[in-house]
C-alpha cells in the first residue's frame, strides 16, 4: 500500500551538500536504506516516452508528454524491490533532479517529503564547472549550468508554492553554522529521532559515497569557505543581464 510508505527525496544541484544530508540521515536511529542516485523515476518516464521522442524527425511541437498511471506505477515499484530485498516503509532516494517529478512522485507516494540542500547560486555554478560530472552533459559549459539552473529555480518555485509543507530548504551555508539546529530540525521534519551522536556521523564505517563528496562526509561539518570560488566569478559578469539571480557584487 503505497500510502503507507513514507520515502524521502533529497533534490536539488550537484555539489549542494545532498550527500552529507542523506549520510545524517541514514545515521539515524531508525536505519533508513538510501538508493542513492538511482534515478527510478526518469528511467520508468523514458520507458514511456523514449520511443516518441528518440528518432530523427522528431518534432517536440507535436509531442504530447502522457504518461498511463498504471504501468508507471508498476515499473516504480519493480524498480526500487530491486534495491532491497525488504519492504521499507521510509526510504530515500538522492536523485537531485526529482525536483521535476514532484507532482508524479505524489501520485504515487502521497506521504513523500522533499529536502531540497542548495547553496550560494555563484558557488554552485563554478562547483559545477569545476567538478566536470562525466553523466551530467548540461554541466561542462558555463552557458548550459545557468540554463540548466534558470529552469531549475522556476519549476522549484512553482512547487514550493503549491507543496509549501513537504519541501524543507536546507542552506548549505547556514547547515555549517548551525548543524545541530538543522540537524534537529531536519530530524523533526523526516519524523526521524535525533540525538546528539548524528553530528558523529563521519565515525561511521560503513559510509560511502560514489559522489565526488565522499572526502567530505569522511570528517566532521566544517564551516563554509565563503571566498572559496570569489576569484572565478568575474566569468559570470556577462550574464548578470539575462539571469536575474546572478548577483555580483
């Protein structure tokens, strides 16, 4: 019964801070299974649309995006029982771009809850450059993060106002200052139990990461380096026009 399950989804940008987020949380009393980036979502839409949409002449005017409820369930379902063996009735997945599948995740999991990790914006866009993500095509030209970006803070926009109560914004930059706060906070919102020892989290043996931020999670929260990416910005300046997010002082 998919409206006793409670998973959460981390979202948002690489190199925002999801990885040490979702490795607080699996240190939780509770034991939670993270699926990491497994991207059942997109994988089970492509299912769906891949043959209307991968031939020559398509034609993207003419598309109509539709999606049949029924066997994208099932293919959801089948998807994430092959990640464990169990029935987990609160799992997460760290697919950042799951801000675009809000509205089907809730179709089918009416329980979910989102933590959207983000951090400056002019941080996040050299982070990503710099980090050359080999799977993420969108993220190796400056052009293409601030378009990818611009749609990312649109569709965001338009969820939070629509779901304001199961999207918590964590700021990476505040989450450095005030972990415990957070922590807490954080805890409270996942319906999780949180004690003084989740700040120990980096202790853990069993952590691991795929990502580039596994040294990260390896040592504890250490305060944000504010002027980290200050030299690379001037690069941006001839885009402050077209993006009005971009603030460059």
């Amino acid at each position: 019964n998919n409206e006793e399950v409670n998973p959460i989804f981390i979202i948002g940008l690489p190199r925002s801070g999801s990885t040490l987020i979702e490795s607080i949380l699996t240190s939780s009393e509770e034991n939670i299974i993270s699926f990491g980036e497994c991207n059942v979502f997109n994988i089970s839409i492509l299912e769906q649309i891949g043959s209307k949409i991968y031939f020559e002449k398509f034609d993207k005017k003419k598309f109509e995006f539709i999606i049949n409820n029924e066997s994208f369930n099932k293919s959801i379902l089948e998807k994430y029982s092959q990640y464990s063996e169990t029935k987990n009735l609160k799992f997460i997945d760290k697919s950042l771009e799951n801000f675009f599948n809000i509205e089907l995740i809730r179709n089918i999991y009416p329980k979910a809850k989102f933590i959207h990790t983000y951090r400056n914006p002019l941080d996040s866009i050299i982070s990503i450059y710099q980090s050359m993500l080999p799977e993420l095509s969108w993220t190796h030209n400056i052009e293409d993060i601030l378009s990818y970006m611009d749609t990312y803070y649109k569709v965001l926009k338009y969820f939070k106002s629509k779901y304001p109560e199961i999207i918590l914004d964590i700021k990476l930059e505040e989450f450095t200052e005030k972990s415990e706060l957070i922590t807490k906070k954080l805890f409270n919102f996942c319906e999780l139990s949180w004690s003084k020892n989740i700040l120990n989290f980096y202790k853990r043996k069993d952590l691991y990461s795929k990502t580039l931020s596994f040294n990260q999670i390896r040592s504890k929260v250490l305060k944000y380096d504010n002027k980290k990416y200050q030299s690379y910005f001037h690069m941006l300046n001839k885009f402050k026009n077209k993006y009005n997010w971009i603030d460059i002082k």
